[in-house]
C-alpha cells in the first residue's frame, strides 16, 4: 500500500512539474508574436482596401462613400455608407 501512495505522490509531482513546463513554454512563445500589424498602403489613387474580421471594406478617399463583402465570397459589393443621400 505504500508503494501505492509514494507512486501516486510521484505521478502528482510529475504533473506539477510538467504543467509548469508547458505554461512557461506557451509564455515565452507569445512574447514572439507581435499585437499589431503594420501594413503598408499606398496613398496613391481613389480606393483604399480594409480587410476586418472576414469582410472587405472598399473606401473611396474622395467622396468618402464604403462598400463591403465578405472576403470569400463571390458576391457584388453593397453599400455601407453613401454621403451622397442614394
């Protein structure tokens, strides 16, 4: 019975430490991966492209008029805003 309860205490041990392992190993990992990133867009025509959480977005740098479809889809694009009231 003994040796029961010393392997018991030993396998708990081994968790412990291997759990710790894993969590410190996960926290150096994230400190790899940036928060933000930075993507260079030309200032140079009318349109400018955003791509947020799955959807395309199509502004229009002189009127300011948006229009959006999803990112995988073959679908037209539909107004978001239109300034000019159509």
């Amino acid at each position: 019975m003994k040796a029961l309860s010393a392997s018991i205490a030993f396998l708990g041990v081994c968790l412990l430490i291997s759990v710790w392992l894993l969590s410190n190993a996960i926290t150096n990992s994230s400190t790899n991966i940036p928060s933000t990133i930075d993507v260079y867009q030309s200032s140079i025509g009318q349109y400018e492209l955003i791509v947020n959480d799955g959807w395309l977005y199509l502004y229009d740098k002189t009127n300011g008029q948006v229009f959006k479809k999803p990112d995988e889809s073959e679908s037209s694009w539909e107004t978001v805003k239109d300034l000019a009231g159509n």
